[in-house]
C-alpha cells in the first residue's frame, strides 16, 4: 500500500488572543491526499483553510495531531524543497523584470547560470510569459503577475505545488481564463495541488476532490469527489452536473463532522 503525498491525523490549532484566552481555528482535521491529486481546500473566510495549509507547508505547527509528507515530517520536507507556494498576492519584486522574479529562489539555491537560464525558460514557457520576459510587473495584468507567481514556485521544482486562494483578487473573465491555465500547468507537471478557496464553482471546476470545512472551529465536514470528466472545458460550468455538485457541496455547510 502506497504513502500518501500528504497525510493528516487529528490536526487540531490553537491561538492565544492578547488576552490570553484560546481560539480554536482547527479541530481534529484528518485526511490524506494522493501524489498528483488537485485538492481544494473550501470554506467561508475565518474556517482555518490558510492555517492548514501553513501546517502543511511548516510555516505553522499544530498545537495538536501531525502532518506527514510523503511519510517525513512538514520540516523534513520543506528542507527538500518539496514545496512550492503561490500566495494571494504574487509578492513580485518590482524592481525586477520577470526573469528575474522567477530567477530569485534559483539563485538563493545557488545553481549554475546556466541551470537557471535553463529553468527560467521552460517555466515561461509553460505559463505563456516567454515574450514578457523582460517586463516589469507594473507592466502586467493581474492575471500575468499570478502567472508570473505560479513560475517562480514551480523553478525549484517542488512536488507540492500551495496555492492561497491566488486568484481571489481577479475578475471573473480573467480568472477563469487562469483557470485553465492552471488546469494545463497541472496536467503537463503531474504535481500534487491543495488550493485554497472560499468560491464552491471554483473548487469543483479544478479539483479531483473538495475538502468542506465548516465555520469557526474549522473542521472536515466533507470530502467530495468532483466526477467532472477531464480536462474541464467553460462548457461545463453551465451543465446540470456542475450544478449538481455545487448544490451538493453548499448543503455540506449544513452537515456534521465525517
């Protein structure tokens, strides 16, 4: 039997307010999560979405419970470099063009310029940002700068890709163009995803599999499967079965812990 990519046991996250009483954001979280799955971690603001994925990123530690990637610990593997994380905000540089926001964690890794230059290339190339190569970021869309964002993680070349709901800033149009964009980097890198979001269309439009946290404390609730047949196509946003798993999901909000 197969170790799963990303394992949770019982996780549960504890805070102390200023004055010192508990706030519970995470409570008894368990789950496990395949190589090469896209998981979407969905809930209204506050549920603890981004605090699970610290934890699993090891920017947080559970107060409670554990996190095993690929059977070592979050620590272990982030020393590997098995994580690549895109934020809300693509956090570029401006005073760097785009090659040199994306060459930024090469060479903080110290490898060869050529090593680099070749990286650099083949991300931009998979993200359609070869021509805008030498652009600013104020020269950028929104939906550009995420992409540059997106290259950046994937030059280190991780087996995690960690997405904090990076495109919740966008128009609909350009996040749905981005959609796909994300849907065809997925498909031609095989990494594993867990992508934060607060939009249910969202979710079942990318994901293998949708974790449903419940409001403040967050807790599992459900784990939907998403039968959309791939790759995804706009088409289907507008079908009776899109629907159906939206409604689905939505009425897990109302259900107890699985």
């Amino acid at each position: 039997m197969s170790t799963a990519e990303i394992s949770a046991k019982n996780v549960g996250m504890v805070y102390r307010d200023r004055k010192g009483q508990e706030i519970t954001a995470l409570q008894d979280v368990s789950f496990d999560i395949e190589k090469g799955e896209f998981i979407s971690l969905l809930g209204p603001s506050g549920c603890g979405k981004t605090t699970l994925l610290r934890i699993i990123a090891d920017l947080l530690a559970p107060t409670s419970g554990e996190i095993s990637i690929g059977g070592e610990t979050p620590a272990q593997a982030r020393k590997k470099l098995k994580y690549g994380m895109v934020f809300q905000s693509p956090v570029l540089y401006d005073w760097r063009t785009v090659r040199e926001n994306v060459r930024l964690p090469l060479q903080i890794m110290h490898l060869s310029r050529a090593e680099q230059e070749s990286r650099i290339s083949e991300m931009l190339e998979l993200v359609g940002l070869t021509s805008f190569a030498n652009h600013y970021p104020k020269q950028l869309s929104g939906g550009m700068q995420q992409r540059v964002g997106i290259a950046r993680a994937l030059a280190i070349q991780p087996d995690i890709l960690l997405m904090d709901e990076p495109f919740s800033a966008l128009d609909e149009f350009t996040k749905e163009k981005l959609h796909n964009d994300l849907l065809h980097i997925w498909r031609k890198t095989n990494k594993t995803i867990v992508f934060v979001t607060h939009s249910i269309a969202e979710a079942v439009y990318l994901s293998d599999r949708v974790f449903v946290l419940s409001p403040h404390p967050g807790r599992l609730t459900a784990i939907e499967p998403i039968t959309l047949t791939r790759p995804r196509t706009d088409s289907m946003r507008n079908s009776e079965q899109f629907f159906e798993l939206v409604g689905r999901i939505r009425n897990d909000f109302e259900g107890g812990s699985i």
